[in-house]
C-alpha cells in the first residue's frame, strides 16, 4: 500500500513539569516550565520539526493534560489518529529538575497512567500499515498489555514493507527494578529485563541506546560482549551512543573495539541538560535512516539534534527544525553554549515559532479594541463599563469569527481583562498592549513591572504588542532611550515564550516620505531587535511600501507579516489603503479598532445604544472591512497572476 506516513512512533506520552531553576535540589526548586514528554512523544515532535510526516501512538488522559498533549501534537504537525482519549486513567506526569551536568533529579507519576493501558485494541492494522517506520521503545515493553500493543504494531509494519526500530530507552524504575525515587538511574542489572528486551530483538532492523542499555538488552556490562549477544539474536543495524564521544554504528559483525564502527562528527559544545537528549538524537538518526542517507551522514544528523538538547531547556522545545539544522551545518559552532548563540537562537525561533505557537496567521483580519484613553475620554465612561463595552467588542469579534481562522483581537488587561481572559481558547490571535497610551519616550504600562516581570504571567498565546511614536531625526538621547526599552521588553517576552508586535507611527512627530518607516525599521533590527510582527501605518505609495517590505526581509526573511492600522480612518478611505497594502504579500491583513466600534462606544456609554445593537453595529463593520480586505487580497492575486 502507498507510505502516507514517514515514521509511527509508540509508547510513552506524559506532561513534563521541568524546575526552572537551576542547580538546587529538586526540593527547593519553586516553579517548573510545562512541556510534553515521554520519548515517543518527543521523538514524533523531534521528526516532525525535521519535515518529516510522523504520527503517534498512545493514550492520553480525558483531562486537561491529555487535551495539551493532543494538541502541541497537533500544532507539530504530528498525526493524531492513535492517540486514544482513556476515559478511566490519567495522564502521566515527570516532574524533573537540572542540578548539573550528570544530575537530574525526576518522579515519574505512572502510576496506572493513560499510556500504560495501550492495548492491542488500539492498533489500527490500515494506520500502522501506512507508515514507513515503527519505533518501539523499552518502557512499553515491560507490561503485558502494552507489550501485546507494541508487538501487534511491529508484526503489521513488517507484513506491510514497513521497517521497524527500538530505542531501549532503559528505564529501571518503570520496569519495576529500581524505587519511584530513583528516577534519573540509568541503569540496574536484571536477568528479567534482559530476557524480556531479547524475546523482541529479532523484530527490529534498528536498535539503539547507550552503553548502559546495550549492557541490560546484552545482558553483559562489558560493552563490546553486550552487543555481541544482541547481534546473536537480531540482524539489526545496532547504533551505540557514547555520550560526548558521539556514536557508532554496527550493521554486521561486533569488532573488537567501538571505534571500529561507522562514525558521524560530533560537536564540541557545552552540556546544559542532558534530559531528552536520546530522543532528539533519535529524531535526527531517524531522518538520516529514512531518507536513505549513509551512516555516517544519518549520525551527522543524529549528533547535532543530540547537541541542541544538551544546550538547552526541555525536550521537545529544544529541538531543531531542518532549516536550523542545515544553518548550523553550514555556519558551525560559533559559541559551546547553543542556548546563548543569539543568531542561531533567532534561526531556532523563526523556524519552530508555529510548534509553539500554532495557527494559520498568513491572513489576519483583526478588532483592535485595546484603546485605553480613547474610551477613558468618552462621556460616561467608568472603568466598570469600559470592561462591559469590550466583552461586547469580543462578542463582535466572535460573531465575525465563527470558528474560523485568520482572525484576532486587540484587547488590553487594564480596561479589558474579561474579555481578554475570555478570548483565551476561542482560536482568535490575541494581541495585548504593553504602552502606556501616548508616551513618549515610551514607558510602559506599570502592570508589566520594572522588569517586565509580569509577562510570566501572561497566556502563551497573548502577543506582546507596543506601540513607539519615533522618527529617524529623533535626537540621540530620545532614540537611545526607546529602543532600551524596546529591547527589554522584546527580551522578556522571548524569555516568556511570547511573540512579539512592534508598532511604529512616525507620522505625528516629523516631516514623513516614502523612506521614513524603512529608516526606523532598519534602526530597530540594529538595536537587536526581530519582532515577529510589525504593525504599520497604511500608506500612500507603492514605493512606500516596497521600502518598508525591503527593509523587514533584508533583516529577517522569516517574520511573521506585517498588518495595517486604521488609524480612525473612514471606511471607504480604509479600503483604498487596503487596495494598495495587498499587493504586499508580506502585509497579512488589518488591524483596525475605531472605525469599528468608535460610533457605538459613544452611543453605548451615553445609554444610548442597548448591548444587542451595539454588538450588532460592530459585528457588521467589522465585517464589512474583512470582506473589502479579503477582496482587496482577491484582486493583488488575480493582477500578479
């Protein structure tokens, strides 16, 4: 039958809650960063950043857990299909920590865990039969039920031409041979397991893990006698990983020595965390294998892959897309500590941004209702009814919508909060100022902290918007001081896993031409600063926004688009600059706030206007501009064609 997928792997699906702190003793450790986890987990998201069509096989809680690991699979791109929601059993959880280079205190909490109850009833023959590859891993064989699961999966993928590999992925603990405290052990003998792991070896044309592993499938400590006695019942291409010395791979007879075995260059970097570092390693040996590469080149891959998990946070979030890899590939290790490479951490940004942040923002038609002073200045404001007018503004919003996609918000936390919290989930792009309302030189809203502390408390899916009122002939202390605080603040909300949109008007501060917001831009990217939007005013020429569009991609050719403000304008004057503005495939749409909802916040504060009229008038204008953008975007289409 016709391969649809490259890769199916199955096993083990978990939450991991990682300390952020790091160096203390799990015990002291005060918060934790979430991410997904368990090796198959990670090895489906690690494939996947690498281009490659990779599915899952697993049961998930029916619970808030299980709902983010279905979904950051999904935002992976990874094939959902075999992950089955257990209606009885949780998702399993690892809390775990970084001490220092070798210590890394983890609990698993498995306990009659989710994925544990794989059963062969979840092994879909057609599913299975799809795929190229099955990658197994220890921890499910070491229970009937799963096992019985695993081993369906392995018979279906060799009847149907598929291959089949095992990452050993020893873990004593859950074989039941070492205590719940002893989570970070790598390794304890036991005849049991050996025996256990040597009944599935003959299934596999790859097996792979380390030393230690290879000592418990082998059943020898000695390295060498270990992959002897797996080559004795299994034809498999063994790859042995040998920490920083790299890895070696063995398709026939075991020699006398590793070193004797096929290599791939490895990469002098420093070790940050070494949890998660197999399963990226796997990732990209998995690429290189399936791809028909040689040896050598598919342990290039795997090695690199393995390095980026060493030098960074997490699992699955440190892990590479392609196009990183063939940057690194082609610039090489400039600094040991990956994590602080700025140039290579933009590259790793830009290029995993949509893993993190899933949606198809390429068309984004937005209600900016984040104004604060304007509303404040409107007879019969209170604070109270300014947050009741903007939970109409989302209703708007949501009404326009329709569970659709390519649709936002701007909506602040000041006058707006429930509304913002509300809009959370619904599927809308949400962007959420960070100003103080007509500052300059800019200073931003008290909430955020001196230090821009407060971002950690913000959604992920909330972006970080600001607003600068600036122009190239700024004086040298003005500009100084604005791009300081652009800087920092575009620093917290990387730091805080937050995009980031950087809105500039020069237009109320000095002469303006057809180059002014060009120069800006320029000026911006040379203070070290890559928003992933910008938000700009819509102008009048052609030439105008050539510069500005040139100005962007000469910098990064990866952001993510710019969209256009309304700035009060009148419809008809909006559709005009929409006309223009879509021409530029770069600009992905609108975002416009008065225009919207300008006549019914007057109308609505002055009692004047009931709730249901006033979203119904927002809803209409709203739309109104979605369809003159969506034509305006039509009509560039039909004239480049």
């Amino acid at each position: 039958m016709t391969k649809t997928l490259d890769v199916i792997t199955i096993g083990r699906a978990g939450v991991d809650l990682y300390g952020a702190q790091i160096g203390g003793r799990l015990e002291d450790m005060g918060s934790f960063d979430k991410y997904i986890g368990g090796s198959p987990t990670n090895m489906a998201c690690g494939t996947a950043r690498l281009g490659m069509k990779s599915a899952l096989i697993t049961r998930v809680g029916d619970e808030h857990m299980g709902r983010f690991i279905r979904e950051e699979l999904v935002r992976h791109g990874v094939d959902v299909r075999g992950v089955t929601t257990d209606p009885e059993r949780l998702t399993a959880l690892v809390i775990l920590g970084i001490r220092d280079q070798s210590q890394f205190p983890l609990i698993f909490y498995r306990e009659n865990c989710a994925d544990m109850a794989l059963c062969e009833a979840d092994i879909d023959e057609g599913f299975v039969a799809s795929a190229r590859a099955v990658v197994a891993t220890g921890t499910h064989l070491s229970h009937p039920g799963p096992r019985a699961a695993v081993l369906k999966a392995l018979a279906i993928a060799k009847a149907s031409g598929g291959q089949t590999a095992l990452d050993i992925d020893y873990r004593p603990n859950l074989w039941g041979v070492a205590g719940h405290g002893d989570g970070e052990s790598r390794f304890v003998e036991s005849a049991r397991v050996t025996a256990s792991l040597q009944e599935t070896l003959p299934l596999f044309d790859l097996i792979v893990g380390t030393e230690e592993e290879f000592h418990i499938a082998g059943g020898s400590t000695d390295t060498i006698a270990a992959l002897r006695a797996v080559r004795a019942v299994s034809g498999a291409t063994l790859v042995c990983k040998r920490g920083p010395m790299g890895a070696v791979a063995f398709e026939g007879a075991i020699p006398d020595s590793l070193d004797d075995g096929q290599t791939g260059p490895g990469f002098p970097i420093e070790v940050f965390n070494v949890l998660g570092a197999g399963d990226g390693f796997m990732s990209g040996l998995l690429k290189g294998w399936l791809d028909g590469e040689a040896w050598p080149v598919a342990l290039k891959y795997a090695n690199a892959c393995g390095a980026f998990a060493v030098s960074r946070h997490g699992c699955t979030p440190a892990y590479p897309s392609w196009e990183e890899l063939k940057f690194f590939f082609a610039r090489g290790v400039q600094r040991p500590d990956l994590r602080n490479d700025p140039e290579l951490e933009q590259v790793h940004w830009v290029s995993n941004r949509t893993f993190s942040h899933g949606g198809d923002w390429t068309t984004l038609r937005t209600f900016a209702f984040d104004h604060r002073l304007q509303l404040e200045e409107m007879p019969g404001y209170t604070l109270a009814k300014g947050g009741a007018f903007k939970s109409l503004c989302l209703e708007a919003a949501l009404k326009v919508q329709g569970g659709r996609p390519g649709y936002g918000i701007l909506c602040d936390n000041r006058i707006g909060r429930a509304a913002l919290h509300a809009a959370s989930g619904s599927g809308l792009w949400i962007g959420r100022p960070t100003e103080w309302p007509g500052s300059r030189p800019i200073a931003l809203e008290p909430e955020l902290g001196s230090d821009c502390g407060s971002l950690k408390e913000w959604a992920r899916e909330d972006v970080v918007k600001l607003l600068v009122f600036c122009h190239p002939d700024d004086d040298a202390e003005t500009r100084a001081a604005q791009e300081a605080k652009v800087l920092q603040l575009w620093t917290a909300a990387r730091r805080n896993n937050l995009e980031f949109l950087l809105e500039i008007i020069p237009s109320k501060v000095g002469p303006v031409d057809e180059t002014t917001t060009a120069t800006l831009i320029r000026q911006f990217y040379a203070a070290g600063i890559y928003p992933d939007w910008w938000k700009l005013e819509p102008f009048r020429t052609e030439a105008a926004w050539a510069a500005a569009v040139a100005a962007i991609e000469e910098n990064d050719p990866n952001t993510r688009g710019i969209v256009v403000l309304g700035l009060d304008a009148p419809e008809a004057e909006l559709a005009e600059s929409f006309a223009l503005a879509a021409r530029q495939p770069l600009v992905r749409g609108f975002a416009v706030g008065r225009t919207i909802f300008g006549d019914a916040a007057r109308a609505w504060m002055a009692g004047a206007m009931t709730d249901e009229a006033a979203v119904a008038q927002m809803a209409e204008r709203f739309a109104r501009l979605c369809a003159v953008w969506d034509g305006a975007r039509a009509s560039a289409a039909r004239a480049a064609a």
